[in-house]
C-alpha cells in the first residue's frame, strides 16, 4: 500500500497521529503537498462522506476523522501557502438568527473543507446581514445556512433577501439545509439548493465552484 492509501485509512479510522506520522513521511519522500492533500486527506474523507451518506458510518466517526484531517492539513497548510496553491473556493456557513443548534452545521463545515474549498464559519445565531456581510468580506460563492427549528428556519428567506437588498443575489448561491428543511422550503423561499446532508452538501458547494452547477 502506498503512502498516500496509509494516509486515507489512518484518516477514516480518526487515527490523528498516525495521520500525521504518514504525512510527514510522505513528505520525507518527496511526495508534493498537493499530492498528499488530494491524493490522501481528501480521498479519505471522500470515502467517509459517501460511507455517511450510506448510514454506513455515523456522526461520532465523522467528527474524528475530520479532526484526523483538522491535524494533516495542519501540517500541510503553510507549504500550500509558499506553493500558492488555490482554495476551490469558499462558503460561508452558520446557523441562523435564533437557532443555537452546531452539530449538522460543523458537519457540513467539516466536509466543505474536506473539499479542499475554505469555509468561513460565524458560528450560530447569524443575522442575515453578518451573512451577507461576511460572503462580501471573503469574495465567498456560497452562503450555507443551517437550521433546526420551525421558528427560525424562516430567517432563511431573511438572508436571500437581505442578497438582494445588498445587490449579491446574482453573485452568491445560497444553499440550505438542517432537519426541518425540504427542497420545497428552498423553493419557496428562494434559496439555491437544498441537501438532506452534510456530504451531499458538500459534494454541490464543489460543483458550484467547479462550474458544475
Ligand atoms: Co434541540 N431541538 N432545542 N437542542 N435538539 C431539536 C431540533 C428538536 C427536534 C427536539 C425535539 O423536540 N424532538 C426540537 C425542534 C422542534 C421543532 O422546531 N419543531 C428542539 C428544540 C425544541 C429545542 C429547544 C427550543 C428546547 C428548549 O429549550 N425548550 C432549544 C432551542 C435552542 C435554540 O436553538 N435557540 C434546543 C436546544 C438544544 C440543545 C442546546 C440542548 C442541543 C444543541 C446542541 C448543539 O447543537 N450544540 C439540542 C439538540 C442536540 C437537539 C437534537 C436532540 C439533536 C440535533 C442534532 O444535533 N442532530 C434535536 C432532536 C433530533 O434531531 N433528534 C433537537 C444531529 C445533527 C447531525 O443533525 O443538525 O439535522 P442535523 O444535521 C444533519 C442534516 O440536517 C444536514 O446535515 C446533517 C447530517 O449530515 N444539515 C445540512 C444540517 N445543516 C445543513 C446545512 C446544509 C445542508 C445539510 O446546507 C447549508
């Protein structure tokens, strides 16, 4: 098995150290940085994106695996910066007003970055203008908005108005999502897309960066 397959399994069992010992291995060997964050993190998470999506793996082993990933990319990160190597964009995520809810929000936050693409988190209890203000602050593609609750998932209709208001709507797509939410919410509201979760979420902010969507 090569290098790069030691550092997509130790990921998707959670192993941190053992991530870390096999990045800066494959460092040692020569191997490019960008090789090693798509060829090893990225794949890794890849897999265990579509193992969740499958119910084949569950929240607790998400959140370890993407602090296995937390830990290679800490080493990664400044040869990528002196290599001037490009995010594949950036999403600006948060819970909205009201709603204190985190978990589903730093899963999705969690795979975006798993992407490869820079996710710029303001946390929960986000007002449509810290939304809109923050995509304006980080040129950001994507505004993601979570929510859990039938009270405040209508502060969802709030931030594609606020879009507007702030003459961005033709230049971010906002996408949705959180267990009360449906594809025809995000009709309704006028929202870009909806995923039921966080790995399909993370698989469109992609395709929208990519040009895909
Ligand atoms: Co609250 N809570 N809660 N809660 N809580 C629910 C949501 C509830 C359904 C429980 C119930 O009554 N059965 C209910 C809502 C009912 C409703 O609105 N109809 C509820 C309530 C009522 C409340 C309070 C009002 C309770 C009270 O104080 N009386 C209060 C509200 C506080 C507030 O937000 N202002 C409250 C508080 C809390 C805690 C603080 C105790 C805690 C939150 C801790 C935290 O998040 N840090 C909590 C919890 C844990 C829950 C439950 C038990 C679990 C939610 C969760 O994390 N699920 C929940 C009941 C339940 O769901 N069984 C409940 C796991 C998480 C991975 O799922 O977030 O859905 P989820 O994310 C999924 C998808 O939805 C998707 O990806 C994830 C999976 O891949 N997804 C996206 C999420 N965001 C996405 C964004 C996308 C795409 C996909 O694109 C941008």
């Amino acid at each position: 098995m090569s290098i790069l397959d030691d550092i997509s399994t130790a990921l998707q069992s959670g192993r941190s150290p053992k991530v870390k010992e096999a990045v800066n291995k494959a460092l040692e060997e020569g191997i490019k940085p960008q090789d090693i964050l798509e060829q090893g993190l990225i794949a890794g998470m890849n897999i265990i994106g579509e193992k969740f999506k499958n119910n084949e793996v569950f929240v607790p082993e998400v959140l370890v695996a993407a602090r296995a990933m937390n830990a290679g990319t800490s080493i990664l990160r400044p040869l990528l910066v002196a290599e001037g190597v490009q995010s594949k964009g950036t999403a600006v995520i948060g819970t909205v007003k009201g709603d204190l809810h985190d978990i589903g929000k730093n899963l999705v936050k969690m795979m975006i970055e798993g992407k490869g693409m820079t996710c710029v988190d303001l946390g929960v209890d986000v007002s449509p203008e810290q939304y809109v203000q923050a995509a304006i602050e980080n040129n950001a593609q994507i505004i993601c908005c979570s929510a859990l609750l039938t009270t405040t998932m209508v502060e969802m209709k709030n931030v594609v108005e606020e879009c507007k208001k702030q003459g961005i709507r033709d230049k971010v797509k906002i996408m949705v999502g959180g267990a009360p939410i449906t594809q025809a919410f995000c009709d309704e509201i006028g929202a870009d897309y909806y995923t039921s979760d966080a790995a399909s979420a993370a698989d469109v902010a992609l395709a929208i960066c990519e040009g895909r969507m």
